[in-house]
C-alpha cells in the first residue's frame, strides 16, 4: 500500500475493532484497546501483556514478517489468524510501523471493519485513493469502509467509523445518500465536527460504478473552506452595501456647480505636478486559526497559575486562571485589549496591565520558549505583583484605555516617577502597558515641629539601623547556607540560564579538585568528558521546554573529568529555579559519586554472566551425556527383552530367567531417569520443544490412571475422579501434559498408606481460570521439606521411611507445568496429606 497513515493510540482506544501494539522482537502484545482485549480473551489489558504467543501461530509469523519488509512512514493490509483465540476467520487489518515506549520499533496493528470475505472492489478503491493529498472516504451500506491519511488527520476516528457521526446525525446522512443515489453527483457545503472543532466543509460525492452483484461504493471529498468563506462573506457585505445617494446635476445649485469646477482644476493641477501615484497596497484580511484540540487545551487549563500563549505578538490562548486574573470574560476580549510587542524578557518582568473592568494591575511575567504550532511561542505565567496597592488594580478614575494594550519587551525604561512618565507622553496618545520596574518605595521621615532645633547629622545614624539590621540578616541567612551545603557529601553547583557556574560546594570541590576561584563563571561542561557534554546540553534545553521534563526530571549518568586526571562516573540532577533578578541561578545542579555504585554493579554483572555461563555448562553437559547414555541403554533393553521372550531358545536355568529381567528393570529405571534428566536440562535451558495444539485434560487424567493403576492396587490406595464433563480444553503440550499427571499420580500413590485414597479434580474459576488439582491422604511434609523436594537430585524421608526415587519427579513436574504457562503450588501438612494444583490462566482455557 502506499504511504497511508495509521491513527493514533487515542483515536484506536474506543475503537470498536481490535487494534493493538506488537512487538516483533519479543512477541508480544504491548498496548490493545478494549476490543482486542475481548478479541485474546483477556480480562485487562496486563493478561494481553503476560501472554506470549506461539511464533508458530499463523498471525505472529506474518507480523514478523511485516516488521522486517515495512519502512517507516508505509502502511500494508495483510490478514492475521490466531487459531488460539478460538476464531475461525482471519483478522483484515492495516500495519504500520509505530515506536514502542522503550524506543524500539514494533508494529502498529488495526484491525479493518472489512473482513476477507468482502474484499473486493472496495480494497482496490482504497488503494487507489490512499495516495490523494485531499481528504477523500469511501462510503457503502451507510459505513465508512475507507479513509486516506488526509482523512484520518481531518476526522476523529469515531466519525470514520460512521456516516451518521460523520455527517451530523441519522436524518442529515440518510438524506445525503439518497440525494447521491439519485443524481449520481452532489456537491454542497456543510458545517461538521472535526479535530479542529466545528468547521465548513464542501462535500463532493461521487456514486461509483461497480460490477454486478457487487455493493453500491460512493467517494466522497472532503475540503475545509472556513477561511475561504469567511473572506467571501468579508467582500460580500461590502459589495452588498447601498451606495450613498447621489444629487442629480438638475438638483445642484449654482454655488455647488461653481465648487465642483474650482476643486476640479485644483486636482487636476496637482496631478500634473506630483509624481506618479504609489501602488495601492491591499491589507490581507487575518485568518483566524482553527480551534486548538482539547488535548492541548485540557493541559493548559489543568494550570492553576495563569498562563497565556504568545506567538507572534499575538495571544493565541489563555486558561481560566488568567482570564480571572485580568477580569475578562471570554478569550476573544482578552485577544482584542492586549497585544506583545518585541523580544521574550530575561528572568521575570513587571508589566502593568489594564484589566477587563477597566482598572489596571501590576503583574509579573515568566516567558518560557515552548514549541507551538507553525513554530516556537512564549509560554508567559502571570503573577499578581506584590507591591501592587489597591489604588493601582482598581483606580478611580482609570485613564482612557487604547484599543489594545501593547506589552513591549524591548528596552525597559529605567526606574522613574510616575508622574514624570505621565507627562512625557502627548496628550493625544493613550497610554500603553508597560514593563516597569520600581524602585523601593522610602516610609516618610516625620518633620520636626516649627521652631525646634534641627537634629545633628550624628544623631540620623539611627534611621538606618533597620536596614542595616536587614542586610547583616541576609548576610548570616546566606553563610548559614553557604555552611549547610558545604556539609554534603554530593557536590552542589549553581548555575545561570547559559549552564555558567555561579556557586560551587564544597562536596563539588572534593570531586573535582578544582577551588571555586578556578571554575566561576566557566561553563559546567568544560568540566565533562565530551560525551557528557552533549547530555548536559541536552539536559538543560529540556528543562526550559514547556515544563514536562521538570515533572519526570530522573536525572542523568555523566562522566567528570577532574583536576588530578582521569575521569569520575557521576549522577547527574538539575533543577530549574526561579530567579528574582536577572543575574539569579536559573538551575541548581546536584552530583553524585557513583564510582563505587559502577564497581559494585560490575562485580555483580560478572558474577551474574558467570552463574549464567556454568548454568548453561550444566545443562548442555546434562544434555550431553544422557544422549550418549540412552544409546547403550536402549541396546541393553533390546537384547534383554529378545532373552525375557526366549526368541532363540528357552532359557533353562530360572536363576538366568530371573537376572534378564533384572536387567531389563534395572535398565528401564535408569532409562526414566535419562530421560527426566535431559527433559530438565532442556526445561533451564529453555531449548524444550512444546508443541502447543488444544488438550483435553479429560483424556490426559483416564490415560495416566490406566498407567498407574497397577501400581495402586498393589500398594492399596484408592484412586477418584471428580472431573465435570464440560471441562473446557486447555493450549499446552500433550506429551508434557501426560508426564506431568504421571508424575504427580505416582508420587501420591509411593507417600500413601494401605487404605489411603488419592482424589484428581478439575474446575473452571469464577475468574475464568482451570484449576487441576491431585490430594492424597499420605505422609504429608512441613514446609521446609516442601522447598527441599523441590530442588534436584534432593530426596527426602518423611516419617522414618525412605521411598524410593530419583529426586527428580517434583522439580521436573513444576519446570513442566511452568513451561505450559500454567503455575504450580503444592502445599502439605505432616500426616494430613499433599495437595498439588496447576492452574492454567484465562489466556490459555478455550471456550466450550
């Protein structure tokens, strides 16, 4: 297919057909709305992310398959079947690669509303039209069977999903339809909902011819002309305006003829004497951008401190919290008063705004660069000021306020009387908002009364003691600080808006060995490996962006490198602060030595590889050397079972008759235990071939009770059923399946006492889930002998008896039932019995 595009993750969450993400790698499922959920038989979506699938399924091979042969930005139709969920028809879906949430590759999978079976001419006008720059649907029997990529990035997927949400309800779809049925063609223009809110869409549809017997397929075009009528509807009132009247020649006076005439030659004077005429220049009328997503506008309003959007001088958003700062109702009113002239301020600047009400407020302002639409934008925080009187928010008679309020970030004027400012400007000129920043306002000295003697200049030290006071305060506030971070361990640096160093701790000074003399106002990444440096860089631009990364802020690993040479492996977290003036630290970084962390994770990673590496050692020499034993056993077996039947004679000394079939036990015992030994060295090695198809566990449970009932009725134990006959199958593997009975149903019967029984039962959960479940009356174990049987090659003796055995049945039988994705618990209690249950999940129990 071409490059057609897939909706997002948002758009497929409700959707009513399955869509999930796959990861080829791994196999598995890693996100699915609710309709692929029902789809694998899960409950949640964490059953789909536990499941792993068979990567001989037909539907997972053809995944791989896609994943290896898709590129980027390409989407294909393929068909998938699961034969495990139970479906008998294959899933028509559209594939496209998607980025997983670890950042690798995997695929994005939605399944179509089209199956196999009505493929037909439909498919190939959807491949015809996928590659259209327009917008463009296919529509038939009243549904949206396709949709190009310029239609998914125009539509919400609820209305691709139907022609009645598409086009605004039942009644204005059918009416539609039937119009194009009949005339074959039709075009009009219709307001419909979008992603962009409500908008003027001109519809074009054209009824398709199709073959015989095939269903009815309309195209339809799709193309916004919001702004386009807006314009038309602009010109059309000017056009549509009456022109003034005009007096006819025979109604003018002689005055007025003699007035026409002189102003007449004085034009025509004047246009002989000027140069030619400037070209008229026509003022484009502003288009209004559509409406933002509620994505974006949730986000902004979740704000509690009042924020407004600025791009290109212009407010293009505002939250409610700023809105009912500045006492505007709507946006557009805010839009209309206020406009931002220049460059984005440093640090925080205070404005003086005029509100809605008609008062005025001083306000300080943040600016943030954040990424926009057509471009980056200023995200600015409004804070009411705190040196703002009552006077000033709300005046008494505020001043005549301009059109629109004209915030100028470019040269802030210097600190002066308002008066002064006031009367510099011309009368005629209203004015404007601007960034003013006061001085410290000084209390009123009190005059002594008329007629006392004047105070000596000695006697004014006194006035100045509380500010005095106040300084030698900020000054034991700031070494008391100072001290405080000089204690910690970790180094602790300040930093500027550029990543300049403005303080260095003590604990920085100990992991760099430079003084802070040698590293003030340098740049923190000269002191980085080069590496380190771009993720420094990295680090920092991110906590200037739009504020995401100071909430999920989990810190760097960063290489030092140090005054005494070498390199120091450090943890690296910055945090974005706000500074009072226009020289504050904008960030504060804190480092961490993690040299012993990285040794220490090193040693373990080592130790790990080497668990692993002699791990694989024992089972590949397990694997090894029962192959090499089974073939020597198997001729042992085969020559003693020719002499047990006496094929070439009869054996006349019954002591030799009775050493053949010790012979033949004996190598039939040790031929089980080969056997358990390779099954297990396979199981830890995870090279166990399973061969998943649906199991009746029904048949399982008769065949192995056959098997052991021999030994039962010699050892005198009882063996019950109660297994229910609508006992639902299970996907495991038979063979594994059977050995696991057999084990579980032998073990019982040697633990058992003469007259003891031994119960096996099925049940299907509320849950969902197939419990199997083997209690017997035997010896019973406590729980520490219950973690000794589960480990190989360890047997115990329970109640002075020793039975015999391998010390293999247990572990085998759990690394099995572990193996066919079904969990294992034995619990027991001494002279009270055991009871063994595997329960198989809801992922792998088939419907009845």
């Amino acid at each position: 297919m071409g490059q057609a595009g897939l909706p997002t993750l948002e758009d497929l969450r409700d959707l009513p057909q399955p869509s999930w993400l796959w990861d080829s790698e791994r196999a598995r499922i890693v996100w699915a709305n609710k309709a692929s959920i029902a789809y694998f038989g899960g409950e949640t979506l964490f059953d789909l992310l536990d499941r792993l699938f068979d990567p001989a399924e037909p539907g997972v091979e053809n995944l791989g398959a896609l994943a290896k042969r898709l590129r980027r930005g390409e989407a294909r139709k393929a068909l998938l079947h699961f034969p495990s969920t139970g479906a008998l028809t294959p899933l028509s879906c559209q594939c496209g690669l998607h980025t997983l949430p670890d950042g690798r590759t995997g695929l994005l999978v939605v399944s179509l509303a089209e199956t196999a079976e009505t493929q037909g001419q439909s498919g190939d006008l959807a491949r015809a039209f996928s590659d259209l720059p327009f917008p463009a649907l296919l529509l038939s029997q009243g549904t949206v069977t396709f949709a190009n990529a310029a239609a998914e990035r125009l539509f919400t997927a609820e209305q691709r999903g139907s022609v009645s949400r598409l086009l605004g309800g039942p009644d204005a779809a059918q009416d539609f339809l039937h119009r194009v049925t009949a005339s074959g063609t039709l075009g009009q223009t219709r307001k419909l909902d979008t992603v962009f809110g409500e908008r003027e869409i001109r519809l074009t549809a054209k009824f398709l011819p199709v073959d015989k017997g095939a269903e009815a397929v309309i195209l339809l075009i799709c193309e916004d002309v919001t702004d386009r009528r807006a314009l038309e509807r602009s010109f059309g009132v000017a056009a549509a305006s009456p022109p003034a009247p005009v007096k006819s020649e025979a109604q003018l006076s002689p005055a007025d003829v003699q007035a026409f005439e002189a102003l007449g030659k004085s034009l025509r004077a004047e246009k002989a004497q000027s140069a030619p005429p400037a070209p008229m220049k026509i003022q484009a009328v502003p288009v209004r951008m559509p409406g933002l997503p509620p994505v974006v506008t949730r986000k902004i309003d979740s704000f509690p401190h009042p924020v407004i959007i600025v791009q290109d001088e212009k407010i293009h958003y505002a939250n409610p919290a700023a809105l009912k700062l500045l006492r505007f109702e709507t946006l557009e009113g805010l839009q209309e008063k206020m406009v931002f002239s220049g460059g984005p301020p440093r640090g925080v600047s205070t404005a003086r705004l005029a509100t809605g009400d008609g008062g005025a407020l001083a306000v300080d302002l943040a600016a943030l660069p954040i990424a926009w639409r057509n471009g980056p934008a200023l995200q600015i925080t409004l804070t009411e000021a705190a040196s703002a009187s009552p006077v000033e928010q709300a005046p008494a008679a505020p001043p005549p306020q301009p059109k629109a309020d004209v915030i100028d970030f470019r040269d802030a004027p210097a600190p002066r009387p308002r008066a002064e400012q006031v009367s510099e400007r011309p009368k005629t000129e209203p004015p404007k908002a601007e960034i003013i920043v006061e001085p410290p306002k000084e209390e009123p000295r009190p005059q002594p009364p008329a007629g006392a003697p004047r105070p000596a200049k000695a006697e004014a030290a006194p006035a100045k003691a509380p500010l005095e006071i106040a300084r030698q305060s900020e000054i034991a506030e700031d070494e008391e600080l100072r001290n405080i971070l000089d204690t910690a361990a970790d180094g602790i640096i300040t930093l500027d808006a550029a990543g300049n160093i403005r303080t260095f701790s003590a604990g920085a000074e100990a992991i760099f060995g430079y003084r802070i003399a040698e590293v003030v106002e340098k740049p923190l990444a000269t002191l980085l490996a080069p590496d380190s440096r771009r993720i420094l860089r990295d680090y920092l631009s991110a906590l200037q962006g739009p504020g995401l990364a100071t909430v999920f802020n989990d810190g760097r690993e960063v290489t030092a490198v140090v005054k005494q040479g070498g390199v120091v492996p450090l943890f690296l977290t910055i945090g974005r602060l706000h500074p009072t003036t226009q020289k504050g630290a904008a960030f504060c970084a804190v480092l961490r030595d993690i040299t012993q962390w990285k040794r220490t994770e090193a040693e373990l990673r080592e130790a790990k590889d080497a668990a692993e590496q002699a791990s694989r050692q024992k089972s590949e020499f397990l694997a090894k050397i029962s192959h090499e034993l089974r073939t020597p056993l198997n001729a042992i077996l085969g020559f003693s079972e020719v002499m047990r039947m006496e094929r070439f004679g009869e054996i006349q000394n019954d002591k030799y008759r009775g050493y053949v079939n010790d012979i033949h036990s004996s190598g039939a015992h040790l031929l089980s235990l080969i056997n358990d030994l390779l099954d297990l060295s396979k199981v830890e090695a995870g090279k166990l071939e399973l061969n998943f198809t649906a199991v009746a566990l029904t048949e399982v449970i008769e065949h192995a009770v056959k098997m052991v009932q021999e030994q039962a009725t010699a050892g005198r134990v009882i063996l019950r059923r109660t297994i229910p006959a609508d006992l639902p199958n299970v996907v495991a593997d038979y063979r594994s399946m059977s050995q696991i009975m057999l084990n579980l149903l032998t073990n019982a019967i040697k633990f058992t006492d003469p007259g003891g029984q031994v119960i096996i039962s099925g049940q299907l959960t509320k849950a969902g889930e197939l419990k199997l479940r083997v209690k017997d009356t035997g010896l019973g174990m406590t729980e520490a002998e219950i973690k000794e049987a589960l480990e190989p090659f360890r047997r115990i003796t329970t109640d002075g008896r020793d039975v015999p055995g391998t010390g293999l049945g247990l572990p085998l039988t759990k690394a099995l039932a572990e193996a066919n994705r079904a969990s294992f618990e034995i619990s027991s209690e001494p002279r009270k019995g055991t009871l063994v249950e595997i329960t198989f999940p809801t992922t792998r129990v088939l419907a009845v």
